[in-house]
C-alpha cells in the first residue's frame, strides 16, 4: 500500500472520528463548509483526495489544526514554527518584499492590497456581530493555526486590547480589523499557502501596529 493511500485513510478517519465527537452528519458539515456532502463523503472514504481549500474549510468546522488534516492529507507542510520566528515576520518591507517577489503565488501581493482588506473590515468591527465574530472565533483560529512567533503574540496583545471597555472608537475599529484579518477565511493569500498563507496576516498586523503607534498607542 502506497504512502499516499496510508495519508487519505488516515484523514479519512479524522475526519469521522471528529464527526462522531461533535454528532455532526456528513450533511451538516456541507451546510456549514459549503462543500458537497458527496464530496465529504468520498473524502471520508478515501476516494478523493481533499484540496487543501477543502482541507481549510474542514478545518474551520471540524476544529482540527489545518496543518494536522494537511500532514494526513499526504501535503508537504512547512514548520511554521521555524518559519514564524525568522526575521520577515518583523519588518513591512520585508514582508513585502517576499510576497511581491514569490514564485510560489499566482500574483504579487502588495501592501496596497492588505489595506484595501483591512479597510473593509473597520466598520464591522463596530458592528455586535463584528464584535461576537472576533471574541467567540479568535481563541479557536489560533489554536486552529497552530500559532507560535511574533504575529501571534501580537495579535493575542490586540486581542487583549480591544476586550477592554476603554478603547477609543478610532483604537477599536483598527484592532478589530486587524483581528478579523486573522479570523475570517478570505485572506489574499488562502491559510493554506504555505509556507507563506499567514504571511499577509503578518503584513496586517504591522500595518495595525502602526496605525496605533499614530495614536499614541
């Protein structure tokens, strides 16, 4: 029996011990992932291979580590944990600079872009809704994400902040951007780009980061 074989039985079996656990049907987690239930169910079966979007969205529903369904999907997986304690998780520029250059992305992507994002995202974290996404789901992303270095420790800060009844409406609306950067599945690179799928959520902390020291933050 092939490697590739031993993968999918083993995230095949994932995948219904986790539906077990939670009582969901195969049905159910194709309401919520928006995937095909015969899909699901051939994923489950080990007769189809799961693409990593897939993969994500079973990951968000399931609350399974991503990287954990990505490894028994038979993906090579970069150690994050070595990737996120290197200098380009500290500086805008390099980030940047990485991102624009890759050949691994389909498109360069700017800073530009991540603003535009964020920007999108500011009127909703005013919002209740905005405000319950970002306090029920963040705890959940990081554990999804398996999150270690800097990024993450920032965003745990900036969660922090923003839970606190004192902050400035202007202080409020870019924590919570930020942090809906990082929560919501819509990234301008899809989490499951590796290694560089948190790389624009690092871009769009700096920004916050800055964006706050304006405000005497």
């Amino acid at each position: 029996m092939s490697n590739t074989q031993n993968s999918d039985q083993k995230l095949g079996q994932l995948i219904k011990t986790a539906l077990k656990e939670q009582a969901l049907s195969m049905r159910k987690l194709s309401s919520l992932t928006g995937i095909d239930t015969s899909t699901i169910s051939r994923i489950a079966n080990n007769k189809q291979k799961a693409k990593p979007s897939h993969l994500q969205q079973i990951a968000n529903h399931l609350k399974i580590p991503l990287i954990t369904l990505m490894q028994a999907a038979g993906y090579e997986v970069e150690d994050k944990e070595k990737t996120s304690s290197s200098d380009m998780y500290t500086s805008i520029d390099t980030i940047q600079e990485v991102l624009i250059s890759s050949k691994y992305l389909d498109q360069p992507v700017t800073i530009e872009q991540i603003q535009q994002e964020l920007s999108k995202y500011e009127q909703f974290a005013l919002t209740k809704e905005g405000q319950q996404k970002i306090v029920h789901e963040f705890e959940a992303k990081v554990e999804q994400v398996m999150g270690t270095g800097p990024f993450i420790m920032e965003l745990k800060k900036m969660y922090k902040t923003y839970c606190e009844e004192t902050n400035s409406i202007e202080k409020r609306t870019i924590l919570g951007s930020v942090l809906l950067y990082f929560i919501l599945s819509t990234d301008i690179i899809p989490d499951y780009v590796f290694p560089f799928g948190y790389l624009d959520d690092c871009l769009a902390v700096q920004i916050g980061l800055e964006r706050l020291s304006k405000l005497g933050v």
